[in-house]
C-alpha cells in the first residue's frame, strides 16, 4: 500500500518534471529565436535570402556557405548623402549628450525631493510624473511644430533636449528612492562636522547610490540610441540621421537589405544586450521600487 | 523672537535652494512636456494642416466631430481596444506561468533564465524589425519553416487579420519577460514557512495556490496588468515598425494613427493632435491609478 503510492508519487514527480521542462526548453527557443535568425541572416551570402541557408533540425536557419561580407558594407554603407561614419557620429554626440544632461539634471532634482522639505513639494512631484500618463504623440507633434519655429529641427539638439527632458519622469524617481535609501544621518553627521552640502552630496551620497546613477545612465542611453519615433520626425536629411533611421531604411516595402539589415543589427544591438544583462538587476529594482515600498 | 525670525528665514533659504535644485529640470518639463501637451490641445480645436501651416485659425470642436462621424474611428477604438487585450493577458499570464514553474524545484534555473529574458534585453527596435524580416512573405522564415510541410505561405503582413495576429505575437514576445522577472520577484518574497505549514495541515498543490501564492502576488498581478496596460497602449514601435499602421488601417491604433496623419505625407496636424487627446483621454485614468499605486508622490521617510 505504502510502496504502491510511493512508486506513483514518483510517476507523477517524474510527468510534472518533464512538463516543466518542456515548457521551459520550448519557451527559450521562442525567447532566442529572432536572435538566431539574425546571426543566421547576417553571416548568409546575398541580401534578400531566397536561396543560401537552410534548416538545422527542421527549425534552426543556418547559412549554407558563412561569409562576412554584410559586416564589411555595413561600414560602407551611404543611403544618398549620408554614410555610416555619419549616422555613428550623429548617434554618439546626441547620445553622450543626453545621457550627461540626463544625470546632471535628475541627481540634484531627486536629492531635493528626498532629502527637502519645501512648499509645493507633492504637487512637484506630481508634475514630474504627469508625462508616464502622455501617449508620446501628444508631444511630438507640438515638439516638432515649436522646434521648427526655433529652427531646431535637423539638428542635434532637437533630439537632445526632448531625450533628457524624456528621461526625467524615471530618473528623478529612482534617484529619490536611491538617496532615500541612504540613512540621512550619514550626509548630516559630514555637514555637522563642517562639510558642505555640495561636499556630502558629492563625497558620501553619489558614491553610495552608483548603481542608481548608472541605471539613470543607462536608460538615458536606451532612450537616445534606439529612439526611432523622434528622430525620424526631427533628423530629415540623410546625414543627420541616427543609427536607428539608417537602420529602418535598410528594410521598406520597395527594396529589402536583410543581410546589411542583420549585421547592422548585431552591431547596434550587441552593446546594448551586454550592459542590459549586467545591469538588468538594478533596472528592475529600479521600475518595482515604488510598488515595494508602497 | 529673534530666534523665530530667522528661522523662517532660515527656512525660505532652505527653500530657495531646494527649487534651484529642481529648477532646471522643471524648465524642461514645462517648456518641452507641459506646455507642448497645452499647445496640442490648442491645435486640436484650429485648422492647422498643409493648407494652413502658419495661417490657421480656431475652429472648435469641428476635428473632434469629425474624428467621431469617420467609419475609421471605431475601426480604431476597436484595434486599440482588442491590441491592448490581446496583448496584455497573455502576456501576463505567461510571465507568470514561467514564473511558477522557474520558482518550483526544477533543474536548471539559472539557464533557462539567461535565455528566458533575451526579448525584453535585446533593444525592442531591433527585434521588431527583425520579426518583420521573418514575417517576409517571400523570404521570411516562418513561411519557409511551412514550407517544409508544403503548407502555402500565409502573407502574415498584407492580409488584415495575420497582420494583426502578426503583431500581437511579437509585441507578446517583447512583453512576458518583463512580467517573468516581476512575478518572480513577487514569489520569492513569499516566505517558506508559509508553504510548509499548509503542508502539514495537508494543504498541497491547488490549495496552496489558491489560498497562499494568489493572494500575496495578487498586488503584483494588479501592477502588471496596469503597466502593462499603458505600455501597450502607447507602445509606438510595436505598433508601427512591423506594419506602419497597415494594410490600410487594420493595424492602426490612436497613436499610430495621430503620427501617420502628421507625418505620414499629410501634415493634418490639427486632426493629428485632436486624435492625441483622445488618446490621451483613454490612458488619463489607468495612469493616474498607477501613479497612485506606485504611491512615489507620498511623502518619504
């Protein structure tokens, strides 16, 4: 009796542990499998990829003969007027740019909203967050008709300014909770003992809350390096494109560049998925922090 | 006296600092959020187009009352609405399955995870393109993969309905990790003593679902279902680098369509914005219900 339940509990554990697995090992080629077809399509000879690849075991797409061509026309790449060494440049300047402005701009606000008391202080904060609740649309049109009025359409700082500005609703958030988390004691102790408040917040907070800088850094980098919606409305000539353009023009409805398409892919993408799965940690933290606490 | 007098002075001094700090942010937030979300209010109700790029005047609510008698609108509050059903309930649901089962004993945890969380780390305007690519009726895989079984090639992007389907499954791929890592997060915090005790008291399996993990992830649930909700509605990229709204509107949502009607060749700018609002008017209530559940305006400590 004992024995005979015994022997099917373990027939049950056994059905349940193979689910499980296979559910699991289903799910992870879903989870990959674009990434599989990109590498695959970036190393297959020609660019619209009728003929010259295969399937590995019914499903996996692999390149009869491997080149490394598409990785080379990458960096010749020039859609009329604009080249590859353009669109990098473009996208590094606007890049650093917003991610510089972004910190410089959202440490100090936080430190204000967690360390201060002041009038005004909740309807603050309510201000900063309004934007979550904005489909982007609402801004961008009124940001591009006020922009071409100031003449700032086409150029890098009609991208840069809505970027940081972008930035704020998230970052000044994490920031306060970052220096929330900070014991006030240790900033207050330093400015007792005759440290300014510039020096405490330098020398004691910021050193403390790093992982917080650099998830703000980092969203601020997501936002500017893969931003498409902005910079197609704003960077109207080809030089002045960004990566993310060159990238979208490689595949339209009239002619399609999948095997430049992939390469440039994997070169925009690779840097970002590497810094993600570092940091991927404290960007969640970052985003649930409020619901934990709350 | 004197000891009160400076310290309300004291006080606004303190004061004064704390908005310099926040100054410069807020300059930004009122010029470029603020005030541009006034101005497309206000372009709403003119008739700002090609037309009238400089000299428009006010018209009223005619955008609005055309918006709602064009057969278009409802198609487009029907694909909003089932886009963002459609999308987000399975992904929650998924992310929660895997959850689940990453969080019972099972081997191989940490692999499975590292491969798990590729959609939401790769940058979601490269793998949507991507999926377009192999969506490619001619050249895409998926009708290759088909063509194994001599099954005839689905024009997964030009028929309405698989363009739709073609969408909401790549925006589901983009989504359940996000969802995975939250809900995971949310079930470790469940203690174990909890489990154990339903143990002895003979509570296994569905019972111990039901009465312990549901109710403490049920917060968690909620915060998914609600970010998940606005996230969809205003993710422009899933919406428009696939199919850029088409074939003809059956992909459109509002904000694709606000984009495509002031940047798509047309500059209808003021029907544009009109659209926007709506949209926005759709989304006011879900957000304003997730600022108050993150509750970040509370005061802190």
């Amino acid at each position: 009796m004992t024995s005979s339940s015994g022997s099917q509990w373990t027939v049950r554990k056994v059905v349940q542990s193979v689910l499980k697995h296979a559910f699991l090992i289903v799910m992870a080629v879903i989870s990959i499998y674009p990434v599989l077809w990109v590498v695959s399509t970036a190393f297959t000879p020609g660019e619209t990829l009728a003929t010259g690849w295969h399937f590995l075991l019914g499903f996996l797409p692999l390149p009869n003969s491997p080149t490394t061509d598409h990785f080379t026309s990458v960096f010749n790449l020039q859609v009329t007027g604009g080249t590859f060494a353009d669109w990098l440049r473009n996208s590094l300047v606007i890049t650093v740019s917003t991610v510089i402005a972004s910190v410089a701009l959202t440490l100090p606000a936080g430190y204000a909203f967690s360390r201060r008391v002041f009038p005004g202080r909740a309807g603050l904060m309510f201000s900063f967050l309004l934007p979550t609740m904005f489909p982007g649309v609402v801004t961008i049109i009124p940001q591009f008709l006020i922009f071409s009025t100031f003449g700032l359409v086409n150029t890098y700082l009609g991208c840069i300014i809505p970027y940081t500005v972008g930035s704020f609703a998230l970052s000044i958030f994490i920031m306060k909770g970052a220096f929330d988390s900070v014991p006030r004691d240790l900033d207050e102790a330093a400015m007792i003992d005759g440290a300014s408040e510039l020096r405490a917040f330098w020398q004691i907070l910021v050193p403390l809350t790093l992982p917080s800088v650099a998830t703000v850094s980092l969203w601020a980098f997501m936002g500017s390096w893969l931003d498409f919606a902005l910079a197609h409305v704003m960077l109207q000539t080809n030089n002045m494109w960004t990566l993310p353009l060159a990238l979208y023009s490689l595949i339209t409805p009239n002619y399609t560049y999948y095997g430049t398409f992939s390469a440039m892919s994997l070169i925009m993408a690779v840097p970002v998925f590497v810094v993600f799965m570092i940091f991927q940690k404290y960007l969640v933290t970052g985003l649930t922090a409020g619901s934990v606490k709350g | 006296m004197a000891s009160s007098l400076a310290s309300v002075l004291e006080r606004l001094k303190a004061s004064k600092t704390s908005y310099l700090y926040i100054l410069p942010a807020l300059i930004g937030l009122l010029f470029l959020i603020l005030y541009p979300f006034a101005y497309n209010v206000f372009i709403s109700f003119t008739n700002m187009n090609l037309g009238h790029i400089r000299n428009f005047f006010l018209i009223g609510f005619r955008n609005y009352s055309y918006i709602f008698s064009d057969p278009d609108f409802l198609v487009i509050v029907e694909n909003t609405v089932i886009w963002t059903f459609t999308n987000v309930i399975p992904t929650v649901a998924l992310g929660l399955l895997l959850a689940l089962v990453l969080n019972s004993k099972v081997r191989g945890k940490t692999a499975y995870r590292m491969f798990l969380i590729v959609p939401w780390a790769m940058p979601s305007f490269i793998t949507l393109l991507i999926w377009k690519g192999m969506y490619d009726f001619q050249y895409g895989v998926f009708n290759r993969f088909l063509g194994q079984f001599s099954i005839a090639p689905i024009n997964w992007l030009g028929d309405c309905h698989w363009a739709f389907f073609s969408i909401v499954v790549a925006n589901i791929w983009l989504g359940y990790p996000f969802m995975m890592i939250i809900f995971s997060g949310a079930l470790q915090s469940i203690p174990t003593e909890l489990y154990e005790a339903a143990s002895i008291d003979g509570a296994v399996g569905f019972r111990q679902m039901r009465h312990i993990t549901v109710p403490l992830i049920r917060p968690t649930i909620i915060l998914g279902l609600l970010l998940g909700s606005i996230w969809t509605f205003n993710n422009f990229n899933s919406a428009y680098l696939i199919t850029a709204g088409g074939p003809g509107i059956c992909t459109t949502i509002f904000i694709t369509q606000a984009y495509n009607l002031a940047f798509g060749g047309l500059l209808n700018f003021s029907v544009a914005a009109a659209y926007a609002v709506v949209a926005f008017i759709f989304l006011f209530f879900p957000g304003l219900l997730w600022t108050r559940y993150m509750g970040v305006t509370r005061q802190a400590t």
